[in-house]
C-alpha cells in the first residue's frame, strides 16, 4: 500500500461530470488498496471570474478581501469532489486550507507555506476517510485567509505530501507529462518518463507550464516524487503513465540533452560605453531587483579601450519600457547608449547529464550555424545552455536542436546502448 497526494487542476475538475471522473480515478486508487489524499483547484476559469469581481468593484481591493474571494473557488471543487466521492461508496469530506491547518505567512496573494501541522489529516486518514483539500489557500497566524499565487494548488500537494511523508505526488492535468519539447510545435516531440528536478526547474522556468515552479523547489527540498499525468488518459497514478520527477540520483541513465525549451516571452536590453569600474553592474541592477523585474542572460563584454564596456540582458517582454526608464536614470546614460530589442527568442537545451560530457555546445551552435541562424549571446549552467536568437527563427532553431539531439520518438536517442 503507498501513501499518494493526487491533484487535480482546474481543467480536470472543470464541470460535473470531469469532478465524477476524477472521482472515479480516486476510487481506482482506493481499490488498489492504496492511501489516498486529494488536493483540488476552482473548476477551470472560476479563479478568473473571481479575480475579476474584485477589479470590477474595485482595482484597488485590499489584499486580506482579495484572498477571501478567490479562496472561494477551491473551495466550492472540494466540497463537490466530497459528494462525488461519496456516491461511490467512499468517506471522504472536505477540508478548507484553515480547517487542515495549512498555515502561512501574511503576504497575501503570493503567501509562503510556513507549516503543515499533520494531525487533522492523519487522524481522517486512520478512521479510512479521503481528505479532499482545497488547493492554493492557507490561514496566516493572524487568521486570515491567505492564496498562494496563480497557479499554488500544484504547490498546496507537494507541501502536503512532504507533511504527510507519502510515496508519492500526482498531479493530474490537461496533458500526459512533460515533453522533450512543445509537442505543438515539434509534432515528433516525445514524453519524458524520468526528469530530475533540476531539469524540471530549468524547463518550468522556461514555458513548460504543467508545473508550478514553487511545487518542482518544495519536491526538490523534501524529496517527494512527483508525477505529471492526464486526468483524461484511462490509467490511473499508481500505473506511473506519465513523467516522474525525482532526485538526480534516482535516475541511472542521465540523459546529456533531455529537452528544447524557449521562450518568446523576454526583451534583449543593451546598455554600451557604460563606465568599466566597480559596482557599474550593482548601479544598473539594484534599481532593477527594486522594482522587482526579474533580470535572466546577462552578459558583459570585455572592454576594449579599458575605460569603458557593454552589458546586455534580457527581461520580460512586459517589463522592457520600464527597465529602459529605469537606465535612463542611471547617472553614466548621458555617455551610453541604451538598446532595446523585443524580437527575440531564448533557446535552451537542458540535460543533467550534459556536466560530464564534452561537445554539447559544439553541436548545439554548429547545428544553428547550419541553419544560418545568428546567435546573438549565450549563457550556460551546468544543465543547460541557453542561446538568444532573432524570433523569426525560433521553430527553425527548436526543430533543428530536437533533432540534432535526437529526441524525437524517430530518432535513435542521443545515449543509451
Ligand atoms: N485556482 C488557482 C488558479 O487558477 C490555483 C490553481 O489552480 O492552482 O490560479
Ligand atoms: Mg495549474
């Protein structure tokens, strides 16, 4: 018998009849003998609609109300995944995030889980009833109902299957697992069985969307081994149909390049001629993490005539004008030039097992040199190597590095025998 947190999100839960089919895969679950916990999200685009009362009233609601009516959602789900569940014969009831008790902090809309005090949930568990948990909301010490920010059901299972020390954490949503790239752009894309966090982190970061990257930190810090699988597909969690997500030491063949991923989302911003003396680099980017624009790629050159030197970085597209204003301020503008450009396309290949293997990069910028695609700057880390390229050439670049790795289900796979 396992110990298994399952989550379903708002798409699996998005009517009646999807919350019956999950309901249904729960009983599967029961009736395999295993121990189930259930984490539920708002039926899809119910968090939307409430989030959008509260701007029509007013954009400028106070957090503490803002957090009470969007807590609202799961609620409603849990209760009717309880019901669900009991027409099949199985006790359950429902828990909201205060009544668990899933305390967090008072940063309401973007709260941090502080503790998961066990007991409430194991002693339901003990007398053989299913929690049903209303995922994304907690109670902060000063007893107000608190959301963990778009997106936090994902993270409410994986704290609560690190405080209930179970085998495992499913995730149930709209696709079958993690890809070795967007299957809508690249049709031969395969699914991954086995991702270690690290890489699930990189492509988390990058638009693979399926994972909350707060829930991929928290498995990461606690161990708990997470799989992302469909509510629609007819196996259940416990056949491990989809992508497990574990410790790099659990996986004995490290792939070197296990995915493409890139994002269109980031602007490309230039400073040249800027001072090459200490803290230039601190002058541009404290006012920056100030006003909280997150800041990726970013890389300075050598100076060239030992007085001055350029620096580039990307951040998101929606932050460009504002980072662009923020330069202008800076007191050495009036002798550099800012640039900006919002064309671009950051291009990563991610694989843990890439720290031991020589010449991934040198395939990686010889297959874009064959392609004739420009590469304009380039960062790695141990796992990954990201390259920012001209937008216009994005599916040429992911197509070309899906195969040059061969990663898709035609090609032989890059390692292995
Ligand atoms: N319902 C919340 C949202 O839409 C939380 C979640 O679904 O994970 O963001
Ligand atoms: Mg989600």
């Amino acid at each position: 018998m396992a110990r298994i947190v399952v989550k379903f999100g708002g798409t699996s839960v998005g009517d009646p009849k999807r919350i019956e089919n999950a309901a249904e895969k729960i009983y599967q679950e029961i009736k395999r003998g295993h121990e189930v916990v259930v984490v539920v999200s708002a039926m899809a685009g119910v968090t939307n609609q409430l989030v959008d009362y509260c701007h029509q009233i007013t954009p400028d609601h106070t957090a503490e109300e803002y957090d009470m009516v969007v807590a609202s959602g799961e609620q409603v789900t849990s209760g009717l995944m309880a019901i669900a569940l009991h027409k099949r014969g199985i006790e359950a009831r429902s828990f909201a995030g205060w009544q668990v008790p899933l305390i967090c902090s008072d940063q309401h809309g973007r709260a941090r889980i502080d503790d998961i005090p066990p007991e409430n949930l194991e002693q339901a568990l003990s007398s053989k009833i299913v929690p049903v948990v209303a995922g994304f909301q907690g109670v902060s010490r000063s007893n107000r109902i608190s959301t963990l920010g778009r997106g936090g059901s994902d993270t409410t299972a994986v704290a609560l299957a690190a405080a209930l020390n179970a085998d495992r954490c499913d995730i149930y949503t709209d696709v079958d697992g993690v890809y070795t790239t967007d299957p809508r752009m690249v049709p031969d894309a395969q699914k991954l069985d086995l991702v270690s966090y690290e890489e699930m982190l990189e492509m988390a970061a990058l638009g693979a969307k399926v994972l909350h990257p707060r829930s991929v930190e928290l498995a990461m810090a606690y161990n708990v081994s997470l799989q992302v699988l469909s509510s629609f597909a007819p196996q259940v969690g416990s056949q491990l149909p989809g992508t497990l997500i574990v410790s790099e030491d659990k996986i004995m063949e490290k792939q070197i390049v296990n995915g493409v991923a890139f994002t269109r989302n980031e602007a490309k911003i230039s400073i040249l001629g800027i001072p090459d003396s200490p803290g230039t680099a601190a002058a541009i980017f404290d006012p920056l993490c100030a006003a909280d624009i997150n800041v990726d790629v970013i890389v300075q050159n050598i100076s060239a005539n030992g007085s001055t030197a350029d620096m580039t970085f990307t951040v998101p597209k929606l932050d460009a004008q504002k980072t662009v204003e923020i330069l202008e301020k800076l007191p050495f503008a009036q002798q550099s030039q800012i640039r900006i450009d919002t064309k671009i396309a950051k291009i990563s290949i991610i694989g843990i097992g890439m720290s031991s293997h020589s010449g991934v990069a040198r395939t990686m910028f010889r297959t874009l040199a064959d392609h004739r695609i420009n590469i304009q700057a380039i960062t790695t880390s141990e796992i990954k190597i990201s390259v920012l390229i001209d937008e216009q050439f994005t599916e040429a670049a992911v197509k070309a590095l899906h195969q040059a790795f061969e990663l898709g289900k035609t090609d032989m796979r890059a390692t292995g025998s």
